[in-house]
C-alpha cells in the first residue's frame, strides 16, 4: 500500500475523444442498492425487490457496484464515526458475501452523514481494480476532529483489487485527501469514451468546481471551474453526460457539462429549490425534490418558465402533516426513487421510496410506492446508492424509425424498425417477418397501414403507425424516348421511370460500338462515352430490370439532343 499524501497540485488539461460505448451497457453495474440500516433493493427481475442480509449502515451517502453481468462485488457507507459513540458506525467496505472487506474506522474514507459520501467506477483497462472514491462530511468535526485531519479528509480513494482474498475483493491502496476542505458533493462523469471518469466536486471555499481526470495512467491533475459560491451539497449529472447541478448562493445552478473536455458552460439559475434533485434518464427533464416535485424541461427556451408540478406526497393518518424527502437516486428501471419520511404522532417514523415513473415522457409520481423495512427509532436514511449517471442513460422511445410515409410497388419488402424498447407488438401481423421484434419485413401487395406498441424497462408505453403505399402503376416499366444532357438540371438523364430497383441498361451508337454500360448497377447514361460528350443522334439501348418479382427485358431507341 502506498503512502497518503495531500496533492496540492493544479493544473489544466483538455482533451476530446468520440463517445465509442454504449452507455446502457453498464446498467448491470447498477442492480444492486444497499443503503439505510441494513436495506438491499435488487433490479434484476425488472423491478425492485428488497433483499435480505445487508449489513449496511448509514443514514446518508453510500454506493455499491456490481459486475458487468449484474452480480453484486461490493458496497460501502463510504465512512464512518467513532463507533464506541452509541448510534454510530465506522466506515466500512463489505463484500459481496456481507463480509467486512475493509474497516476504515472514522480516521480514513469519508463522512458518516456526507450526503454523496462514496461513488465507485472501475479502474480504466482493468477488468478487476474499482477505485471507491470518499467524500468528507461538513460535520467532520462533530465531537472533535482526527487531530490530524484539522479540516476533514476532503477527497480520499481506495483502489480495490477483486481477485483477491479467492474473487471477494481486497483492498491493495489509499490515498486520502487529495483534494482537502471539501464535504458532502460528490459526483462522477463517464467519459464519452465510454472508459476514462471525471470525479466532481465542490472547491474548497466553495467558490468553483474541481474536477480530476481518471483514466488508465491514474487520477489525473485537477482542473478548476470558477463560479459563483456554491453550497456544500450534493452535484448531481445528466445521463447525458451535458448539465451539473450544484446549490449555490443564488438558488440551483445548472451548469452545461461537456464530459469529452469538462468544460463547463454559464449556469441556469433556477431560484427557490432545493439541491435534491435528478434528471430523467434521456437527460431532457429536471426533477426537483420537495413537499412538491417540479420538472423542468431541459429543451426549452426559458428552463425556468417551463416549471411544472407533477404531484404532491399525500397525508397518512397518525403522522404529523410534515414531510422530510431525502435525494433521489435514478433506478437501472429507468423510474427515480425518492426517500420519503412520515413522523407518527407517538415518535417514530415511517419511510418509504416514493418514485417517479416515465420520466422519459414527463413523469408522474407514485408517493410511498415501496414502504422499507427496519425503519424506526430514528434509523431513518435520506440517500441512495450513488452512480455514474451515464450508466443509467436511457434513449426516447422511438416507435418508429423509417421514413414517414413509404411507396413501394407490390411485392416489395420493407425494413420497419422501432427501439428502445422491451417489448413491441406490430399489426396487422400477417404480412410481418415477425410481430414482437423491433425490425419486422413488411411484404405488402396493396396499400396497408401497420401499427406498433412499444413498452420499454420502465414500463411506460409509446405507440405509432406507418402507412406503406403500394402503386401498382410502378410494375409497368417505361423508358424515354429522348433526353437533353446539357447540364440545366431538366431531363439530363437517360433512365427507365419510375423503378425503384437496379437495372442493366446498355446503349449502342448507330454503328453498333458500345457505348455504355452499367453492368447492372442501376446507374443512368448521363450522355457521355467515356467521360467525352457523345453527339446529338439516335441510340439502340436493352434495358433487363427485375420488377414487381418479374424479369423483363426491353429494348428500343432514344435520340440525344444538344
């Protein structure tokens, strides 16, 4: 294990690479939630369900990763508190077995309440190291700081080597506070080259941004953003990797995010909100988390003025009408889950994941959809398992990806083709390759409209239609008699009309020399032989096209006229 040091360095970097990868690719990672007291939510049905056997233990931040294939490796609190101090924990990294991998006591890691206390990515080119990086809390002096640690441990990472202790994972590297006097926001960007990471959080200060590059060489220099003064609070990114946000002095700051160069754009301030919030997994709407939950179209010309309420939390019998929401947290379902807290009128309290479903499509909320277990006696939780937001992009649905309206002569086939979706059901089927694929063949002999349904991971539907036009007309072949190659852009071709197929056609000059052939590929005669103007005269020419399913063969005369 190497030495701990305090990087102090500052240094610009720049660089653009083309997103190569499939962000949803890296859903799986995400399929395993374990946060609160004990809690686990596994996704791997396609839809949540509580597990059992967590020993997690916090109240706010946590992250968990699991493998390509959506198997769990391991999960943290990401740090701790003096655990001799009753109702505190230590930070911890157990393994995929609820096993103690690693103990950070409350002297390494980040903060028990950070509200983004750890994220985890892989290391770039390695199919087996994770950096688990650790974000201090603003309380980090809460019954006296680490003597040592005078202003927290800002920014720390663990490198995580999986092949070890016989595939659970060990622990091989700590560098603690590489970045210092930073607490609670904690964010990390996919690249657009789909391997290297940015790691964002708030300046020391809080007067900018800092951002480290991590790729194959390693976490890289930072760069540093100047804003205005920004809150120590949660940073939250845009599935498509193009917004930020972070709480500052004047209200939400939503910043726009290159995440090829990092370099970040003026903000949209957006007043009155509270930094809990998160995007729509397509990254068009913006959802901010209160009493209320508002969504902001990310497309329109005037984000604030486009603020929309989509529901309230209602009352429950019992409780005081006061409702505490924590931060949401985007689902590998593609539906955001919201912490929601009830305080009952004898002292406890009730918690359930309120969600948002069809966010995609604006959203609607599902208040108090999943009611948590072990909930009680204070042991309340306000966040959720933090991710690359990238991970958990999710496209439009697409009903229908082909040109509007489409003529064909009969007996043509036609590619439809729909995505993004689960499940598709076209109609009429009979004329279909098949019915509940994406990309069905129509084979049509007379004008029909299909229609397709489309569900994707979240369940939310989308439907369209297309109407494919048979001509019967275009099964008749006919070709002109003469043309006029001089360039204005008006019958300067010689080609049969209205095929849609390729065709040989071949043209002899009066003293039977070939003078063009296009050997079957379709290619009209633009009047030249051999890149040389042929005179005005009269030309024999053979035309073999297959068309509506037949192979006809003509031949005839046109003249060239100049």
């Amino acid at each position: 294990m190497r030495k701990k040091y305090r990087a102090t360095c500052c240094l610009l970097i720049s660089s653009f690479l083309i997103w190569s990868l499939s962000l949803s690719a890296q859903v799986p990672r995400t399929q395993n939630w374990h946060f609160g007291i004990g809690l686990s939510l596994r996704f791997d049905q396609g839809m949540p369900v509580f597990g059992s056997g967590s020993q997690q233990f916090t109240r706010e931040g946590c992250a968990s990763i699991s493998d390509p294939a959506g198997n769990l490796l391991f999960y943290t609190n990401g740090g701790g508190r003096d655990p001799s101090i009753p109702g505190e924990s230590a930070g911890i990294i157990w393994n995929r077995d609820h096993q103690e991998m690693y103990n950070m006591s409350y002297t390494e890691g980040g903060g028990y309440s950070s509200a983004q206390s750890a994220v985890i990515i892989p290391v770039p080119g390695s199919a087996t190291h994770y950096y688990l990086f650790t974000m201090e809390e603003s309380e980090f002096d809460l019954g006296g700081s680490v003597p040592s640690q005078p202003q927290g441990r800002g920014l720390s990472f663990f490198e995580i080597d999986m092949d070890l202790n016989g595939g659970l994972g060990g622990v091989v590297d700590y560098q603690e506070t590489v970045y210092g006097s930073t607490y609670e926001g904690l964010c990390a960007v996919q690249h657009t080259n789909g391997t290297d990471y940015w790691i964002i959080m708030t300046k020391a200060g809080g007067l900018g941004l800092i951002i480290f590059p991590v790729t194959a060489s390693g976490v890289g220099p930072f760069l540093e953003v100047p804003t205005d003064l920004l809150f120590f609070t949660p940073i939250k990114s845009a599935p498509n990797g193009k917004w930020l946000t972070a709480m500052g002095e004047q209200g939400l700051y939503l910043f726009p995010f290159d995440h090829a160069t990092a370099a970040v754009g003026d903000p949209v301030i957006l007043p009155e909100l509270s930094p809990r919030v998160e995007f729509s997994p397509n990254g068009r709407y913006l959802f901010a988390i209160d009493t209320e939950i508002t969504r902001f179209d990310l497309t329109a010309a005037d984000i604030e003025q486009s603020k929309t309420v989509i529901g309230s939390f209602p009352e429950i019998p019992d409780t005081n009408p006061f409702v505490l929401t924590g931060n949401p947290q985007l689902g590998p379902d593609g539906k955001i889950y919201i912490p929601t807290i009830y305080f009952t009128t004898t002292g406890t309290e009730i918690e359930f994941l309120s969600v948002i479903t069809c966010p995609n499509q604006g959203g609607a909320l599902l208040p108090n959809e999943l009611e948590c277990a072990l909930v009680g006696n204070g042991n309340i939780f306000l966040s959720l398992p933090n991710f690359p937001a990238q991970w958990l992009y999710l496209g439009d649905l697409d009903p229908m990806a082909i040109p509007a309206d489409t003529v064909v002569t009969p007996g043509s086939p036609v590619q439809l083709l729909a995505s993004n979706g689960v499940e598709y059901d076209w109609s009429p089927p009979a004329q279909l390759s098949c019915a509940d694929c994406a990309d069905p063949i129509a084979v049509v002999d007379e004008s029909t409209t299909f229609y397709v349904s489309i569900m994707d991971i979240s369940g939310c539907q989308a439907s369209d239609s297309v109407h494919i036009l048979v001509e019967p007309a275009l099964c008749d072949l006919e070709v002109p008699n003469a043309f006029t190659p001089d360039g204005d852009q008006l019958n300067d071709l010689f080609r049969p009309v209205g095929i849609q197929t390729p065709y040989h056609l071949r043209v002899w000059n009066r003293w039977g020399n070939l003078v063009f052939d296009n050997a079957g590929s379709g290619t009209p005669w633009d009047g030249t032989q051999d890149g040389t103007r042929a005179p005005s005269d009269v030309y024999a020419w053979t035309l073999e096209a297959d068309v509506c399913g037949e192979v006809k063969q003509l031949k005839g005369e046109v003249s060239l006229l100049r």
